[in-house]
C-alpha cells in the first residue's frame, strides 16, 4: 500500500506587506522614543566640593582640562582628545607660555585612571601650575 498523495508542494512565500507594517511601527517608536534636545554644554559635571574653593578662578585659567566618566574621557574646550593628543597640545601650550596654569575640571565619579593621565601629561609638559576644580559647599542660612 503506498500512502502518498499527489498533490504538488507550494514553495513557502514571504508576506512582505506585514514586514513593511512592522517596520513602520519601529520607526514610528524610535521616531516618538528619541529625543531632540539641544544640550548647552557637551558635559554635565557634577564636581566635588570644597571648603578652600575660591570663587571666579575658573575664568581667569587660559587652559581648562575636563575630563568625563563616559569614553571619551578627555576634553579640551568642547573638544575631545585622547591622551597622547593631551599631551602635545599640552606641549605646544607650554613652549607659548612656560608659565602655563591648566585647570582640571572633573565629576566625582571620574575613573582616576584618567586623572592620572592628565596629572602625568601636566608634567612631561612642565606646565607652570596643575590645579583642580571643586565647588564650594552650600552654606545654610
């Protein structure tokens, strides 16, 4: 006995028409999820405090360092920079002023193993001053 049948085998088709509908509803989620505001600064540092601070030394420093806790971890400006790029910018800085004060602004979560590299940039330079930014506690009245 033979229990075959002999109808013919359809080849599987794809349905694009649901792919396209699905397609449309991700764009549509990542559209309205994301996004779009102008931030005004590159970084939000929440710096440490201290109670030695000195108010307004920020806009007096020609050369301001920040470093993040996200990769990349280095900024000059607004730019970002890696270590060896910290280093010959520091370089080229110190042959134009070889009393150059630089300043290092960092988050209290910053991987330490940034700071050092920052600390270890400042000295091949021969930078005129290494100093780091802190915040003044708030004081209640």
């Amino acid at each position: 006995m033979r229990f075959s049948s002999q109808r013919k085998k359809r080849t599987p088709s794809v349905i694009i028409v649901s792919l396209i509908d699905v397609l449309l509803v991700v764009l549509i989620f990542l559209m309205v999820t994301t996004t779009a505001k102008k931030a005004e600064s590159a970084l939000k540092l929440n710096l440490p405090q201290s109670k030695e601070a000195k108010p307004g030394a920020v806009e007096t420093q020609p050369f301001i360092i920040q470093v993040s806790t996200n990769y990349p971890y280095l900024f000059v400006g607004d730019r970002p920079v890696t270590s060896d790029g910290l280093q010959s910018e520091l370089v080229a800085a110190v042959k134009k002023d070889p009393q150059l004060k630089v300043l290092v602004k960092g988050d209290k979560q910053t991987p330490w193993g940034e700071i050092v590299k920052v600390i270890d940039a400042s000295k091949f330079a021969q930078v005129g001053s290494l100093n780091f930014v802190t915040e003044k506690p708030a004081t209640a009245k």
